[in-house]
C-alpha cells in the first residue's frame, strides 16, 4: 500500500509541477503552445562517456553459492546532456518507446522513425509480465510513472507491484530488501520495469526483488514470479517464504524476465523441480521466460537455458544529423555463442549445421547498443552520477524486457518458452515476422558476423509487428 501511495503521489506531482509551469508562463503573458516556444540549444557535437556500472562486472560465487549474477546494463552520458531536460529533445537521437515501436512495425510506421518527432507508442497488453532482480529500487513505482507520463503510455497503480522475494527471515533481511549502494541494480530495475511496460502498457508488471545476487535468492525470485504470473496475485507467506498454490480456477499467463547471467556452470541443466537454481525453474505452465545474452562476447546462463528466449542485442543506426532511421545492425559487444554445457534442443534442429550438438544463442534481439541506447528515468543515486535522473541506456538488459513485452502484446501467450521457441524458429524465414539481420560482427576476437539466416550475433534476427511469435 505503501508504494502504491507513493506512486500516486508521483503521478500527481507530475500534473501539479505541469500546471504550475503552465500558470507561470501564462502569467507571463507569453503565448503558450508548442508551436510558440522557441527552440532549446544543444550541443551535440561533444563526445558522449560510455559507462559500465560495477553491477554489470562479473561477480565470482562466494563461497557455498554456484552461480551469482551480474547486470547487462551500460549507459551513455552524451556531450552538452543536462540531466534534468526530459527527452526527447532536438539535438539527440536516443531511442524512445513509440521510436522503437516504429522501429520495429508495432505501431503505424512513419518515414525515419525519428525519436525526436515520432509520438505514435505501443497500446495493448494483458495479464501479466513479472521482472526478477536483485536489491531493492525504492523509487521504482514513482520513475515507472514519470517515465510513462513523459512519453504518454497509460499506467493505472493497480499495474504495477513491488514484491520482495525473500521473507522477513532471510539472513539478508534487514528490515526490507538491501540496496546495492552503487546505483547499478536499481538502474536495472527501472530499465527493466519501464521497458516491458512500454512494450506492452495494459500488462500488470510484477518487480520480483531478491534479497541478493546469488543463486539462493534468485532462486526464490524466480518461484516467486512464477507464482505470480500463474495466480494473479502475491501467493507467499512472509515469514516461512512457502508459496501457496494458485486458487481453483486460475488463468494467469505471462512472461517472466531475467536480465541478469552469469558464467555457465556444471549442474545448470538438471531438472530438480527448482530445488536449486536451474533449468528447471524455467518450466511453470503457461509462462515463457526471457533473459539476457550478455554484454560482452561468449555466452552467459540463464540466458543458454533451453528453457528461456535468449535475447540479444541490435544496432539502430541513424542519420547523424536528422537523426533518421538508416537501418539495424548486430551489436559488436552482444553475447552470444554456443554453450559448453546445453544440449541443443529440438526447435534448435533447423540449424544444427550451425550450432552442432549444443544450444546456440541469441534466439531474438533487439536495440542494446548503449550509443543508440533508450532512455530510462531512474532517480537513484548512481556512483559519480548523483544529479541524473534521464539516462540513456543500452546492453541486453533492454532486450529482454522489451522483448517479453512484445511477445505478451502479441497475445498468443504459449504454454511454455519452448512452445514459444517452437513459434519463432518455425516462422523464421518469414519476413512478415522478423527482420534477418545480415550485417555487424560479434563473438570473441569479433569472429561471428550477421548472415542470412539465423547467426550467433542476432539470432533470427529482429522483431516485425507481432506476427509468429
């Protein structure tokens, strides 16, 4: 109730300061319209810095833990970029909901699909999609309403829900969920939340906290949006941590997101009813399961698992000057590869001459380079950063919420990732689909590169509209 508050407050805050700006320019005896007010100056001939937060370095699994997991998110501090304009803004050409959904043909498309003129954002969406991260963002609600009143999505409270993983017993309990001081995770959250809701904006998001990064937490994030996604509601006792089981009559379908990974590890593809951390907790009916492909070349788990929609990472290229749309490569710094540890599973065997006997990556991709990045509203202290609120963020920590956010606006809602993977591999020559996309070069020592057909940069590819998957 509390957040819920929080983030009504948000919402009419944001009307308040807009009424008052209103007031104030009137009473000036300005004309106030779009038309009237004169243009912002920007520079936008200065070097931008490129960022990699310490949350997206590997992390080695302390001791009794197999797995612990990192981030896949980077951002892009542009030159002349003053942290308290909202976007977009003559004078940049970072990527905006409605831009990428003219991008990829989820709305009407318009020549250019420039995201400083391009207004026409995704509608649709329904059930659920459930977010699993690590830490706590305490502002997640109140930016997730910001973000989505500066770009005109419509969000109800009732759509968004923050819910903490562990219970009040967990060691790493103190109170609440713990905050990673850096910036990093909440950065990721607020990306995560406001990216699938952007995709699918009548979807209820669920932000499943862990109380850490390790394989025990997230393991219990992962049962937890699980549980959420099937049920449509909280269904934990927050003492014991038990789940309850979903009352008689539920429909509740949906995807869950992970845009964390970490290294492969022996024992990632067991089937033990998600006792531990594994394959297996990807396998809730009626649920398809996204995560990321890495920001960096070679391969991370969760994103090999056969049981998830690996996603992988695009370059929207653009006009430097008008800022229109030229065309979409691969990510030179997108994961992807074949697993050490995978088998290749069956809806995979269409391109066994490619990835042998083990599972390839990435299945889908989409925008994840930081310099033609999104933005996100994130009012978190980030390390050094302390005074932005706007942030133009890329890596496939932008995929794969995107992503399921399509795929829920899409509405097939398959019963499984694999019934979804079967979907997408069958239809991937279908251009009406997917975009092949033949260009870019990725991998280690850059020695993959986009091909005709499926590739370990870009998968089948890009998204087209909402057909085949």
């Amino acid at each position: 109730m509390k957040r819920l508050v929080q983030l009504l407050v948000a919402v009419i805050t944001v009307g308040m300061v807009s009424a008052c700006a209103w007031a104030q320019e009137a009473s000036s005896g300005s004309l106030v319209s779009e038309q009237a007010a004169p243009a912002v100056p920007h520079v936008r001939a200065l070097p931008g810095i490129r960022v990699i937060p310490k949350s997206s370095l590997a992390v080695t699994p302390p001791a009794g833990h197999k797995f612990a997991a990192h981030t896949n998110v980077q951002f892009v501090i542009p030159g002349g970029f003053t942290p308290q304009e909202a976007p977009p803004f003559t004078g940049y050409g970072y990527e905006t909901p409605a831009s990428l959904a003219c991008v990829y043909g989820l709305v009407t498309t318009v020549s250019g699909c420039n995201p400083n003129s391009t207004t026409n954002t995704p509608t649709g969406g329904s059930q659920s999609i459930a977010i699993v991260d690590a830490f706590d963002d305490p502002e997640a609600e109140g930016d997730l309403a910001w973000f989505s009143l500066q770009f005109g999505l419509p969000l109800k409270t009732s759509q968004i829900q923050v819910v903490w993983a562990n219970p009040i017993t967990a060691s790493c309990y103190y109170g609440g969920v713990p905050i990673d001081e850096t910036g990093g995770w909440e950065l990721e959250e607020s990306l995560d939340i406001e990216w699938a809701h952007a995709m699918a904006p009548g979807a209820t998001i669920y932000l499943v906290e862990a109380c850490s990064n390790y394989d025990s937490d997230l393991q219990q994030a992962v049962l937890v949006a699980n549980n959420l996604v099937q049920c449509g509601k909280t269904e934990i006792n927050a003492t014991s941590g038990a789940l309850g089981k979903c009352p008689t009559g539920s429909t509740g379908k949906g995807e869950v997101s992970m845009s964390w990974g970490g290294d492969e590890f022996v024992g990632e593809n067991g089937a033990t009813s998600c006792a531990t951390l594994d394959d297996s907790c990807f396998t809730a009916a009626n649920v398809v399961y996204f995560a990321s492909s890495g920001d960096s070349p070679g391969v991370i788990w969760p994103g090999t698992s056969k049981n998830v929609v690996s996603a992988g990472g695009l370059t929207t290229r653009r006009n430097p000057t008008s800022f229109n749309l030229l065309g979409t490569t691969g990510w030179t710094e997108a994961g992807g590869g074949q697993s050490a540890i995978e088998a290749r599973p069956s809806y995979q065997s269409s391109i066994s001459s490619i990835v042998g006997s083990f599972r390839g990556t990435p299945d889908l991709s989409f925008d994840a380079n930081p310099d033609t990045g999104v933005w996100v509203y994130d009012t978190f202290p980030m390390d050094l950063y302390e005074f932005y609120q706007w942030w133009v963020v890329g890596g496939t920590s932008v995929s794969a919420p995107s992503l399921a956010g399509i795929v829920n606006r899409a509405g097939a809602f398959a019963a499984s990732s694999n019934a979804e993977l079967t979907t997408i591999y069958t239809n991937k020559a279908v251009t009406a689909d997917f975009t092949d996309i033949t260009s870019g070069y990725c991998g280690p020592y850059a020695g993959f590169s986009g091909a005709t057909g499926w590739d370990y940069c870009t998968g089948v590819g890009a998204d087209k509209g909402y057909a085949g998957k």
